[in-house]
C-alpha cells in the first residue's frame, strides 16, 4: 500500500466508527510552554480537560487526525531505520466517548484486517507510585488473541503531560515486523485518565500526585512513516514512497550513488523536509527557540550537501519537490513556496559566509576548551560537530561532555526568556495573538485588533502583495506585526501605510464578520496567517471593502472608534521580516 492510500485508510476506518476528521493543527502549538507540536493530541488537550466540548466543536466525543509533527530530541539519530524530525502522526481520540476495550481494539482491527499486517507483541504498564498496574488492557489483548504482552515502566509507556501540565495516563504500544523482520514500535494508544498540574521532567522525578480528568479519554498515535515502511516491507523509513522522490532528486543533482552515501542523503532529506514544513508554518531562521530548530536543521542539510559536492542552487529543486509531494494534504506549502525558497537561500548563503569566518577563528586557535569552542559555535553559529571535525584534523580535541553543559546554560536562558514574556499574568483573554488582562483592556485590545487588519491591507497596497503576515501581538497599550519584507521601508511608505490606514478609519467602514467553509473563504480571496488549526467553518471580518481576513476576532464595530493610528517604529524582526509597532491615538 502506498502512503496515500494508508492516509485514506485510517481516516475512513475511523470515519466508519463514527469519528470525526480534524484538519491538522500548525507546527506552532497554541500552548507557549511548548515550542513545536510533538503530537496529534496537542490541539485538542482542552478537550480532555474540559475546557472545550468536543460535542460543540466536532459534533463528535471522537476525532481522528493526521497531525504534522516535529520531534528534535532524536535528531542525532537521524539516518537509521526509524527516526524522522518531521512526521506525520495517524491518530484517533475521544474526549468521554470511549475507553480502553474499543481503543484496543480499533487498533488491533485497523492493523490486522485493514492493513493486513501482523502483531508482533505489545507492551502495558506495569505500575507505578503515581498510577496501578494496567491489567485490564492485558486481559483485552489477551481476548484478541495476541499472546506476547510485555509489561514496561513509567519511561517507556505512561505518556504526558505536554508542556507544563496536561492529561496524562498509561499507554499501551504496538510493535510490528519490518523488513528486516526487526521490531518496530508503531502506535502508541494513550489511556487519559489523569491531570498532571506539573511537565513531564517533574512527573518523572516522584512526589506528583496525579488528579482524575474530567473528560478521561483516548489519544493514540501511529508515525505514518513507520506504518509505511511495515507496509511495503522494507527495512528503512527511507526507502518507502514519502522519501523516493526526495533521495532521487538528490542523486540526480550530485551524481553519487544513495546506497554509498544513504546516511548523508537520509539527514538531508529528512531535515529539508522537516525546514520546509516549518517555515511553511511561518518560523524562519533564529538563534532562539524554534527559530533556531530550524536554523540546525538547516545548517546540518547544508553541511551534508556540502560532503555531497551538491551543486549551487541545490535547495531550490529539492524544497520544489518536497512540495510537489505533499501539496494536496498541504496546500500552505505551495501557497509559500517562494517563501521556502528565499528563506533558504538566504540562511544557505548566510551560513556559507559563517563557515569561512569560523574556520578562519578555529585556525588561530591552538589550545582548546569547551568555553571557546561555545563562544565560535554561539558567535559564528559554526556546528559544534564540525568544529570537533576540525579540530580533529589538526589534533585538537575538546570534551563533549563539557561542550553540552555550556549548551545547557544556554537553552536554559532561553527558556527563562520564554517564560518571562508568557508568565505569570492570569489573563482574561489571550488568543494568542490578543491579550487582555481586565474589560478595559479587552476594548482597547480590540480597537488594536482592527487596526492591525487594516494596517496589514494597507502595507500590502503600498508595499505590494508581497506583504505577508508573519506574527501579531496586539496587548492595550500597542500592536506589533511581523511581516515579511526584504528591505526597510522608508519614511515616504511609513507615511503612505499611516494615512492610507487613517483615511480607512475617517470613512467610518463598517466591520462584518461571516461565517463559511474555509475553502470558499480562500477562493474568495480573504488573506489568512496560516498559524493555528483552521477547521472546516471559519470566521471571515471584512472591513468594508478595503480588508478581508480569516480571524477568530474580536473586532470594532466601525472604524472610526479606533482614533488615530500611527506607527512607532518599523525594524528588522529577523531576516526577511520587518516589525512593525504602533499605537492608536
Ligand atoms: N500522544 C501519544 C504520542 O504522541 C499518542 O498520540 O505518542
């Protein structure tokens, strides 16, 4: 079976147990204490806490999606049988639908006679302090018919919570038979069952005590790489229809052959599939948070084009087809696809002139430690392996060990900086790209909300429709728009976006809000920024004829009670975006 049909599979195999389909949320999660989406469960974690009802929103207690995710944890691993950065998660939930004997059962169905595959064991928990054994999940299996039930540990199958809390419970794992006749995790089926007011690290280290959730429930999670490679019965994850393509283009630009440069080839392949799908998401290339996840992905698949001799240029045909081969589930990526390009290009070049003055730095050195070699890594954002590699050349050596400890110090500053921006507030309202801490705050909040819509249209008239949103932050006392752009903008344009804005607020426009299936809101031209989910119905505001836009709101009435606008300051945010900030008077 081919990965298009096993897609099909699973969402019409849960279709027919009365699921309902989610489209995938971004790879930028909603819940700031966690950078990417590592899993299919993240969008809908209010619906297990009760915060949201699934009834409402899905007309369903039970989804299924196929959820774009992102793990870098593994990235060293990268290049053997079965890690990936980017995947895509198959999954089924039900937030107070079902429990564990139709759970585990929908999955021994779907792979046994759906996918005609057999199982080759499986695995329960074995019980903790925090949570007992899980013996009715064994005596389930055991009535299957599936005989070799291993019992496992609190590490290795009890799942969550992600970011600083969430649900959390025991899991049962599957694992099947690859070609190589190795067995292979495939599908991770989560018990909810708990609330954990803590992270996963603290949950992990003891004396947490766990609270029943409101909506116990089921999250289960299948890598739709790993399900193809058992399908089509071969050994690797690489040599399944996903990556074909990509390891093709490669050898048709450097010549060489995959099978004597395979892991060179798999680290490119999977890491500017990953890049793509990020930026595809709106990251670009940073030395913070995921900015920089992308920039190591990145810098790692220019490095192995560079062992590889790929020619100039080489990203341009690999990052078109990725695309091609992904753009029907997608389509954000064919929308940016010149977004992709230039983005990398631009960290490409950027990173070629880096190495140049980073092998030059690493020449004058004679002795080494792990302070300096963190300084040129930190300054230069010259790769710590390479500069092991040189060094080695010239029979240097630094600690590794010592290397991480100066890398720990500094995720951990970056972290703190994280919390400070999100911590602490108790907001009343917070949609993520609007917050608001009091009534008053939410009706100013709101004005800078509308301002930005047409602040946004009005860039686009005088800079070109180029213009695309790429961050908002709007708060009571200013807006602030990330937007891509490749130059500063001048004086005269400042002025012409200003007035252009006002004339908009003096004309009164009325601001309307229409409901339509997010397909028809695109063909009719509305601009939306490809953040969050976007499921099937979605909000459209109009400000009268002027802007339309895709957004959850909220929004003035009319224009005119938004006084008058006028922008602070225009700067650089990152490369090829510019920030915007100002203020309503
Ligand atoms: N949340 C679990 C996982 O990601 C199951 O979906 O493995």
């Amino acid at each position: 079976m081919n990965s298009k049909e096993i897609r099909q599979k699973f969402l019409d195999f849960f279709m027919k147990q009365g699921h309902k389909v989610v489209p995938s949320s971004s790879l930028i999660p909603d819940d700031p204490s966690v950078l990417l989406t590592t899993a299919g469960m993240q969008q809908f974690k209010p619906y297990y806490t009760g915060e949201a009802d699934s009834i409402k929103d899905f007309g369903s207690f039970n989804t299924v999606s196929i959820q774009k995710s992102m793990r870098t944890s593994d990235i060293d691993e990268v290049g053997d049988e079965t890690h990936n950065t980017f995947f895509e998660m198959l999954g089924n939930f039900s937030f107070g639908g079902y429990w564990k004997k139709e759970a585990i059962r929908y999955a021994y169905e779907f792979i046994t006679k759906e996918m005609g595959l057999a199982i080759s064991y499986v695995t329960v928990f074995r019980g903790s302090d925090i949570a007992p054994k899980d013996e009715e999940s064994k005596k389930i299996w055991r009535l299957l018919g599936v005989a070799d039930v291993r019992e496992e540990g609190i590490n290795d199958v009890f799942w969550g919570p992600t970011g600083n809390s969430g649900p959390c419970g025991p899991t049962t794992e599957i694992y099947c038979k690859n070609g190589k006749r190795r067995d292979v995790e495939i599908w991770n089926v989560v018990f909810n069952e708990f609330f954990c007011d803590s992270s996963r690290d603290i949950l992990l280290n003891g004396g947490v005590k766990l609270k029943q959730l409101k909506k116990k429930g089921i999250d289960t999670g299948m890598g739709l790489e790993r399900l193809t490679m058992i399908s089509q019965n071969v050994e690797n994850i690489f040599d399944i229809d996903l990556f074909s393509p990509i390891i093709k283009k490669i050898e048709e630009l450097c010549g060489k052959s995959y099978e004597d440069n395979a892991k060179n080839f798999r680290i490119i392949a999977d890491h500017m599939r990953g890049s793509v799908f990020l930026i595809g998401d709106g990251v670009l290339p940073s030395n913070i948070e995921r900015g920089y996840i992308l920039r190591r992905l990145l810098r790692r698949s220019i490095r192995y084009a560079k062992l590889l001799e790929l020619p100039e240029n080489w990203h341009k045909e690999i990052v078109k087809t990725i695309i091609e081969n992904y753009k029907e589930y997608y389509p954000e990526l064919e929308q940016r696809e010149g977004e992709i390009i230039n983005a990398i290009k631009e960290e490409n070049d950027k990173f070629c002139k880096t190495l140049e003055r980073g092998l030059k730095e690493l020449g004058k050195i004679d002795a080494v430690d792990a302070e300096k070699a963190f300084y040129i890594f930190q300054t230069y954002g010259f790769p710590f392996e390479m500069i092991g590699e040189e060094l080695k050349k010239r029979k240097l050596f630094i600690d590794a060990k010592e290397f991480q400890e100066e890398f720990k110090k500094h995720q951990e500053k970056s972290r703190a900086g994280l919390e400070k921006k999100f911590g602490g507030h108790g907001l009343i309202m917070d949609t993520g790209e609007l917050k608001a801490g009091s009534e008053e705050e939410i009706k100013k909040a709101t004005k800078f909300h509308t301002a930005t819509h047409l602040m946004h249209q009005a860039l686009r008239v005088v800079l070109g429709e180029k213009v695309r949103q790429m961050g908002s932050d709007i708060n009571a006392e200013r807006l602030r728009f990330d937007f891509t752009f490749d130059r500063k903008m001048t004086p005269e344009e400042i002025k012409k976006v200003e007035d252009l804005v006002n004339e908009k607020i003096t004309e009164n426009l009325e601001v309307r809000v229409e409901e339509m299936p997010y397909k028809k809101a695109m063909e009719s031209g509305a601009l939306a920024f490809f953040k969050g989910k976007y499921p099937e119905i979605v909000k459209v505001y109009s400000v009268g004829k002027f802007s339309k836009e895709v957004c959850g709101g909220p929004h003035a009435s009319r224009t005119v009670e938004l006084g008058k606008f006028k922008i602070k300051k225009e700067e650089s945010s990152s490369a090829g975006v510019r920030r915007i900030r100002a203020i309503l008077e």
